[in-house]
C-alpha cells in the first residue's frame, strides 16, 4: 500500500513485521508543532501543575499507598511537612511514608500518625519528637529502618514499592530536570547532591517536583531528568539552606573528638591501606569528620594522595579536593554549604545516586571500591557489634545512613567514639540495638584506647609494628566501667517499635517500646 | 550536723549534678531525683546520695537532685558541699 507520504510500503513488513505505515495524523506527537518559540513552549509545559492537591490528583494516588522523599535538607526541610499536610487536608488515609530519612524537623508527622494520614514509616533513621514518640509506642505498625544502600537495594528490587514521589528539588526547568542548585542563579536553596532522590525518580511510579526555583529549559547539569518526571509543583520554600549543615554533621572543636580523629589517623597511617592512590569515606559526626583535617598533614608529609572519597561530602574533603590531594569527589549526599557549592564548580565532584553508592548487589558499587572508611558509633559491643540508632536510654535517635553499607564495603572501617559520654559508657557487653554487625568493623578507636578486631590478626601486626599501642576490647570495656560503674538493664517491653534490616532486607534486630514514665 | 536553711551546691551543666537539701518534718531521707540517665544509674545515684549523707549522719532532709549524667564522685562533692553550706559549717574533712 501507498503511505500518507505517497511512498509504496510492501504488505509483508505490515502484516508479517507489525509495522505500520507513516500517517502524521495519527502518528501522535510526531506531527510538526506549531510554530511555538521555545519560550513559548516552556510556559505552556504541561507538567506544571498549579497546585500540590491538582498534581495530587493527576498522580492517582490512593489511600493506602506508599508515598516517598528524599532528606537532603536535613533540619531544613520544608517539603515533608507541607506535602502531608495537604494530604491530610484533602482526606487521604493510611498511607506508607517511605523517606530517604527524617529528622527533628518532621514532629508534626505525630499528629498525621494519630489521625492515621500515615500508618506505617520505612526510613534510615530518625531522630527529635518524633522519634521519642515513636520509641514510646505511637505507631501500631513497626517502623522499618534500613541503610542508603538497602533501601536503593529495596527499591530498585521493587520489594518496596513507590507509588508517588514528592522530591523537593532548588531548580527545577519546566520539563522536569532538577537539581540541587542551579548554575544559571545563585539564590537556590542549594542542597547539592540529590543522590537519594534519583533512587525514588528511577522507580517511584509518578513523580512530583517541588521547587521554589523554575529556571529556564535546559537546566543542566541535572540530577533528575526530565523523562523520569511527571509534574512540577511551584512552592514558596522548600527548605532552608542554612539548616542542611545541623545535627550529625558539625564540624567540632571539642578537644576529645580532636583526641579521638588524630588517633583514628594514626590507625589509618599503620593500616596498610595508607598508599598513592587510596580512597576515603568519613561519615557523620564530630570525630570522623574531623580525622580529615589531620589525615591531610598526614598525606603532605608522606606525599600521599588520595584517589577519590565518597559520601557524604563535607568542606574540609572539598578543600582537600582543591589542594590536589583527593582526584575525585563521589557525592551521594552534600553535608554542608562548601560541598554543594564544589559540585556546581568542581569538574571531579560527580553527583551519585544511592544504588551507584550503595547498592549491595550491584557490581562497582562505590562502597565496595574503598580503603577505608571512618565512622561514628552510639554504642559499640565487645564483638564490635555498633548501634547507631538507639541512644543509651533506648530512644531512638539516629539514622543507619550509609554505616552498614561502607563499614562492609570497605577494605578497612574504623569506628570511632568517645570511651564515655556523660555517665554513658560507649563500649557494652551487647549493643541495646544491632544496626552493623561486628565481623564488618575492623577497628574501634576511643579516646582512651584503640581495639582491632581478632577477625583482622594482619592489622594488629601491622599496629604493633608502628608502635601503635592497642587494648582489646573487653580492656576498654572495663575501663569505661571504672569510671561509670554498671548501668541497669532498661526497662523495655514487648511492643515491637521498629525493625532494623540489613543491607539485602534481612532483619537484623527490633527496637522495642521503652517504658513511658514521664 | 543540723540544717540551718536550704543547702545548695552544683549546677545544670552537663556532666553535673545540682543538689539542694532542706530539713524535713517527716522523719528519713527523702530523694526527688531527675536524671538523664534514671533508667540505667538511677538506682547508684540515689544509693550516693544516701551513702553521703549518712557519713555525716544526717537524717529527717528532703533532698532535691536534678543530674545531667555526674559520676559517682560528683555526687559526693556535690552532696558533701550542699551539707556544709546547709548547715553553716566549715570544718572541712579533707579527702
């Protein structure tokens, strides 16, 4: 037969080949435009939408259903808030709350608990208000904590199933690519990497953009592109960009997490896995963070560079970044203004997503391709088992993070923590709850002493070859007993309040109710 | 010793504990402990206190204890100071 065009198309490639033959008017969206400028186009995009309650609408969402955002904002998130709070306002009932994490911010979710807008929570952590209710009894459904690398895992695998994603993103171009900043304007509520936001645009089933920052077409580079989007919501704020940098993340002057990063670096130095050519992670809090400023005097006077670090970027590694002496910046999650202002600038910060980072059955994920890695610790046990999710009054206050997936990814993980913390001790018999388990942490390094895992014989070689003096760990465990005596079992009861998972989604421990008696 | 008015010692800064004791009608030793750490040392703390107090063999108080995390010999120097003070005495046993 003829095609619209007059060109003669051989039945046997219709019939036998299912093709069919050119036709612009039922070719549907292949027939010239009209002649629109592409000004023109942008203000006509169709994925505007000019209200949350209307993108609500149009996404199809359900009671029941499992909604999902990203926490790159940290204390300075306004999106959660607003998005559920619309929600409730227009009805919506039991829904799953699935969030890359949440923080103190997010205690106006109580009430949404209460009133059942939201029955059941999966996060890497949480911390505040919210958390202490929660650890009190508030949800009749566990909430389900998993790390930055088992949930892209767990999404990616479709065993937790996004049916809207609400990203709340600082730029954002009528057609959907977004970002955490914008290289066309500086006033963006910069967050930097969206690195866990891409996991939900991949695979949630609808996508919403919140942005405070429509920028013009094409908004490059983008974190989420445009084909992953399916409607953009203009707010007035979606966060605050002085609050990203809060919690977990400060940079300390406190002289026993100064104490505590000097000899983690030390350990670093003697590990073996100190050479040209190494790669770092530092995670959250004050002495991890701050074993960066003296591993960069430790790898000027032994002329040693490092080929890339992962994160969790923070200042201090971008500076070390622009010294030349770190190649390459993998940013999963910028921890503070400094990062995310070198992932607009810097040509070798690269923006990552957290199946790139983390994914434990993923194949070149990035954790995997460590030396070493420094971390943060509430509670540490004599198998080097580490909790990093309950504190010692067994309220939930912390987040799993990325702890699971580089303390096994990495070739060498140090844990690092006070030996006391007010009348706490950080060293235990067990852990009040297990979030990474033991036979991944290779090193425990406290104020008061240092403890390598028996599991790694080949470093203690090497600690006592630098003359690096070491206890064990049930030494540091008496220690810290000295001085604090022997705290009381708490008072726990059956009511199961949250279930921890491992990297693969097994379930590694359960946080349980603690007594309310306040 | 006997309690001439309330005997105040320490502060609500972390890692100390603030002591006032008073003279009670009701004969003992009466504890009104808030602490951080209630759960897992409160049990010690209140056994301090009351080991304290009766090296000095002081009985029939009120003792109101607000800790932020002390340690054991925090709370003896805190107790020790808020007795002397309650009590206006000043011949010190001097570890």
């Amino acid at each position: 037969m003829k095609n619209y065009a007059g060109r003669e198309i051989p039945d046997i490639l219709l019939e036998k080949g299912k093709m069919s033959p050119y036709n612009p008017l039922i070719t549907n969206g292949l027939k010239k435009k009209e002649s629109l400028s592409s000004a023109e186009r942008q203000r006509q995009s169709r994925k505007i939408v000019d209200s949350l309650e209307k993108a609500v609408a149009l996404s199809g969402l359900q009671n029941g259903m499992t909604i999902s955002f990203h926490h790159h904002f940290r204390d300075g998130d306004y999106v959660v808030n607003y998005v559920i709070d619309r929600l409730a306002e227009m009805g919506f009932k039991h829904l799953r709350l699935a969030a890359s994490s949440l923080t103190n911010i997010h205690a106006p979710l109580i009430r949404h608990i209460q009133n059942h807008v939201i029955d059941s929570i999966e996060t890497s952590g949480l911390r505040g208000e919210l958390a202490e209710a929660i650890s009190k009894g508030l949800m009749d459904v566990p909430v389900t904590f998993r790390s930055h690398g088992g949930r892209a895992y767990a999404i990616s695998s479709d065993q937790l199933h996004i049916d809207v994603a609400f990203l709340g993103a600082p730029s954002c171009d009528p057609f959907g690519n977004a970002n955490g900043y914008s290289r066309d304007t500086e006033d963006t509520s910069a967050c930097g990497s969206m690195g866990y936001a891409r996991v939900d645009a991949n695979y949630a089933d609808k996508v919403i953009i919140l942005t405070d920052h429509i920028v013009p077409y094409p908004n490059i580079p983008f974190g989420i592109s445009q084909y992953q989007v399916d409607y953009i919501v203009e707010i007035p704020e979606i966060g605050d960009k002085n609050k990203i940098m809060s919690g977990a993340t400060r940079y300390t002057n406190n002289p026993r997490d100064l104490l505590i990063a000097q000899k983690a670096v030390d350990v670093i130095a003697a590990s073996g896995y100190f050479y040209d050519g190494f790669s770092l992670q530092t995670g959250s809090g004050g002495a991890a963070l701050a074993t960066t400023r003296f591993l960069r005097e430790k790898m000027i006077a032994r002329n040693i560079k490092a080929n890339f670090a992962l994160g969790g970027i923070t200042g201090q590694i971008v500076k070390l970044h622009e010294e030349g002496l770190i190649k390459k910046l993998l940013d999963v999650q910028s921890f503070d203004l400094d990062a995310a202002e070198s992932l607009k600038n810097n040509r070798f910060h690269q923006q990552i997503d957290a199946n790139y980072y983390a994914d434990p059955f993923s194949e070149g994920s990035v954790v995997n391709e460590l030396d070493v890695v420094v971390l943060s610790a509430l509670e540490v046990d004599t198998g080097f088992n580490v909790n990093v999710l309950t504190g010692s009054d067994g309220i939930i206050r912390g987040a799993i993070g990325g702890h699971q997936d580089t303390a096994a990814g990495a070739a060498f993980s140090i844990v690092v923590a006070p030996l006391t913390r007010g009348r706490n001790s950080s060293i235990l018999n067990h852990v009040n709850t297990l979030t990474t388990p033991g036979d991944t942490v290779d090193v425990v390094v406290t104020d008061q002493g240092i403890a390598v895992n028996p599991l790694r014989p080949e470093i203690i070689e090497r600690m006592k070859k630098a003359h690096i003096p070491l206890s064990t760990i049930e030494e540091l465990k008496e220690k810290a007993e000295k001085i604090v005596g022997i705290a009381e079992a708490l008072p726990f009861e059956d009511q199961i309040v949250g279930i921890v998972t491992y990297r693969d989604g097994s379930i590694l421990d359960v946080i349980r109710k603690i007594r309310n008696d306040h | 010793m006997d309690f001439l008015k309330k005997g105040l010692a320490g502060t609500l800064e972390s890692g100390d504990i603030f002591i006032e004791i008073e003279k009670s009608e009701l004969p003992g030793i009466h504890i009104d402990l808030q602490s951080k750490v209630k759960n897992q040392y409160g049990k010690q703390i209140l056994l301090v206190i009351t080991e304290t107090l009766k090296e000095y063999g002081i009985d029939n108080v009120n003792v109101k204890a607000i800790d932020q995390g002390s340690l054991d010999c925090t709370i003896r120097a805190r107790v020790t100071t808020a007795i002397y003070r309650g009590s206006g005495k000043n011949d010190y046993r001097w570890e």
